[in-house]
C-alpha cells in the first residue's frame, strides 16, 4: 500500500513539475518585416523634394519590426512602437494603406487553434476573432543556418486577392478612364501564393509571426510574394516574463466581417477622392494594391 501510494506521489509531482515548466517556459523573438515595391516617380511631375519624402514614408510603412512573445500553448505578436517621423502629409501626396493585420496585439492559442487580433481602424476599436489558419504544410529537404540556428524548409499555398507590387499616382485622363479603373479595382480576384517558411528544432513549439503557425519548430523566416519576415533575434526564458493573456478590448468581429468593413471605407474614400477632383482639388494619391 505505501509503495503504491509512493508512486502515485512520484507521478503527480512530475506531472506537476511539466505543468510548472510549460508554465514558467516563456521565449521571445524578434522579426524584421520588408515588402519591396516598384518605385518610379520620376514622371509623375511631383517636385523632388516631395518624392523624397514619399519614399522616406513608404519605407517606414514597409519595413517594420514586430516581437513574438510566447509560451508552450499561446503567443502574442505586436508591432515594436516607434516615432514616425515620415509622418505628415503636408503638400497634397496622400498615401492610402489599408489592410486587415493587427495594429495591436495579435494572439495566438495553438492548443484551442484560435486567433485575436486588436485592430484601431478608423477612429474605432475592433478585436477580430477566429479560428487558426489550418496550413498544410509540405516538409522540403532543404537546410540552412539563421543565426546559430538550423532551420528547416517548409512550403504551403495561400491564396489571396491579387496585388500590384507598383504605384499609380495623379488623375486619369478623363472620366470614362477613372470609371473603367474603379470597375477594375473593384472586381476583386484571387490567385495561388507559395509560402516558404524555415523553422528550428532547437526550440520545439509551433508559433510563428503574424497568422503563421503548425510546424513542429519556432518559425523563424517566412516568405510569400513580395513580402519577407525574418528572426533577428531570439531570448529564452527572459528573467522579465510577459503575460500571454488574450485581448478583450475593441467590437468583436470575424475575419470576413473586418474585411467587408474595410472594403466599405476604401469604396467611400475613393468616392471621397472623386468628389475632391470634381471641385477642382489638387494634390496626388498614390494607393498600394488592392
């Protein structure tokens, strides 16, 4: 009996001490984000001064760096704050970005396969909830080193609503022109995307930047069309632990529901812009993609 009950101690503090561990396991990563754009301004007949300024503020919107807080079962991935100095907008150019990514904190449970993402858009507070993205996942035979890490070669296809990787700026030549682009712009399709991630064994959980996740390692490169997210750098078990604790704030919404709300305002903002030109303003867009 007292060695049945010895036992059955030994079991409960061992599973005790994993329960703690997992707990107590905490990692941070850091990435560096960069899409790359064609630029070509140079007949736009917008003054020097002003296409310097506009490419100073498209890289500050197109390369950023994000933290990857995480724990065995969940993580947090969030924009680093910093100043914008490129902030301004001064001189009619007016650059218009919109998406649907978090602008706070995006969350990931692995082991309740669920997203939340908080997003200020608009003067307003939303917190998009769904379900993981359930990636199939082909394992490749490629290997190499990012910083003193192995990685190995993962692929798997997306799809999303096809973008243009250049810039259009200024007005169209007539209003039959403009109509015909908004019908266009308007008529939304979608097209295959290879995703190529790299992942390390050498810490062992299934998290990864933005909506990426389900390898049996730490994602710590990913790369999909123009757009490349890369670790720069990892710290285990930091003596300052974060909490991981799924955000509440902001109107609850599904992905779809967020994406139609966006849609909306882009479709008001350009008739917006119309209405601006057909009294007579001045002053340059420049809009990315879709």
């Amino acid at each position: 009996m007292n060695n049945f009950l010895f036992k059955s101690l030994a079991i409960f503090l061992v599973l005790l001490t994993v329960t703690i561990d997992a707990q107590d396991f905490q990692g941070k990563a850091v990435y560096q984000t960069k899409t790359t754009m064609d630029i070509d301004l140079a007949n736009s007949g917008i003054p020097a001064d002003r296409i310097k300024m506009i490419k100073e503020r498209m890289k500050s919107r197109l390369e950023k760096t994000f933290v990857l807080t995480f724990n065995k079962t969940a993580s947090i991935y969030k924009e680093e704050e910093k100043l914008d100095q490129a902030a301004g907008g001064r001189g009619g150019i007016r650059i218009m970005m919109m998406g649907g990514g978090a602008s706070g904190n995006h969350y990931k449970n692995i082991q309740t396969k669920t997203s939340s993402k908080e997003n200020e858009f608009s003067g307003k507070n939303f917190l998009i909830k769904d379900d993981l993205v359930n990636y199939e996942w082909k394992m490749e035979q490629e290997t190499k080193m990012i910083g003193q890490n192995m990685c190995f070669k993962a692929t798997t296809v997306i799809q999303m609503p096809a973008r243009s990787s250049s810039f259009r700026f200024g007005r169209r030549n007539n209003e039959k022109e403009e109509k015909k682009e908004e019908k266009k712009e308007e008529e939304v399709k979608m097209e295959d995307i290879i995703v190529t991630a790299w992942y390390t064994l050498d810490i062992p959980v299934s998290h990864g930047p933005g909506n990426y996740w389900g390898l049996p390692g730490l994602i710590l490169e990913v790369g999909y069309g123009n757009t490349n997210i890369l670790c720069t750098k990892i710290v285990m078990n930091p003596k300052e632990k974060t909490k991981i604790n799924e955000p509440k704030k902001g109107k609850v919404v599904s992905q779809e529901e967020y994406d139609k709300i966006i849609e909306k305002k882009r479709k008001e903002m350009r008739e917006r812009f119309r209405n601006e030109r057909q009294k007579g303003g001045s002053g340059h867009r420049i809009r990315i993609g879709g």
